[in-house]
C-alpha cells in the first residue's frame, strides 16, 4: 500500500503540472477540478488517474485524464473540452489523445467521459472511463449525460488511495 500511496503523490503532483499546463495564465482561468487515485475497476484490476481541467475566460474548456492500468501496461489519455455539475458529482469528456494496451473502444480520436465524487468525510469517488460508440461522432458531456443518464451511486469506485477536488 505504501507504493501505491506514492504513486497517488506523483500522480497529484502530476496533476498540478498538468493544471499550470492546461492554465498558463492563472489569472484568465477558473480551476474545474483536478486529482489522482488508484481505484478498482469492474475487471477487478486496480487502475490510477490524474486529472485537471479549467475554464479559461473565453468560456472554453481546458484539461486532460490519465487512466493507467498497472497490470497490462496499458493507459488512455483524454483532452478534456466539457464539463457539467451533477449535484455533487464533476462530469467531463474530450477526445482520446492517445491510448496503448487499452481495449478497442478507447481507439484515438474517440470521445471518453468520466465523473467523480469529491466526498467531505468519506473516500473520494471515480466513475471508470466511458467511450461513445464512433458512430455517434463527437459529443460533449452534456449530450452524454441526456443520452445515457448521470452516473448511478453504484458506478463510482471509492479511492484506495489519492483525492479529488471539485471547485
């Protein structure tokens, strides 16, 4: 476990990184959301994740997600460009930047979405990474989420080890 709790610090470290890169000027930004874990995934496999992802001024969206799944090797990573508040529950989609060892529905250029928890006095939650069938094209995670519903309480795995912060 003490492995897997300093991978969980490189990976929020990482996730500082990766929010000073999606935001250069901190000051034409608002933060979203950032964190990393490790979870287990419904293949009983255990899986870490970093993520950050801001607003800029404009009004566009900025961010990426690292998905790793130690036992294969393999990992799928997302730019993020949307984001949507349910109820205590941060949502976010983008497109498949890049993916190797990871099974054939994250192919690259693919749309993937996933959620998370922030939970005061409990673990912290992570919905798996979703993908949208290639034929129905690029959608943003609101249209994810009219299609096919908010993520039931059942779809997050707490964290084993790591944090999330919703802004």
């Amino acid at each position: 476990m003490t492995s897997l709790r300093k991978l969980t610090s490189h990976l929020a470290l990482s996730a500082a990184c990766l929010l000073g890169i999606a935001a250069p000027n901190h000051a034409q930004t608002t933060p979203i959301g950032a964190g990393a874990g490790a979870f287990v995934a419904a293949n009983q496999a255990t899986h870490v994740f970093v993520f950050s992802i801001v607003e800029r001024a404009d009004g566009t969206v900025r961010g990426r997600v690292l998905v790793l799944e130690p036992a294969t090797h393999g990992f799928v990573s997302v730019e993020l460009s949307s984001y949507m508040y349910v109820g205590t529950t941060l949502a976010a989609a983008g497109t498949i930047t890049a993916a190797l060892n990871a099974p054939p529905q994250y192919p690259v250029g693919g749309t993937a979405f996933f959620a998370v928890n922030d939970n005061t006095g409990a673990p912290d939650g992570f919905a798996g990474l979703g993908a949208v069938p290639p034929q129905f094209g690029s959608l943003t995670v609101q249209q994810i989420i009219n299609l096919i519903g908010p993520p039931p309480p059942q779809a997050f795995a707490p964290l084993l080890a790591g944090n999330v912060w919703i802004f």
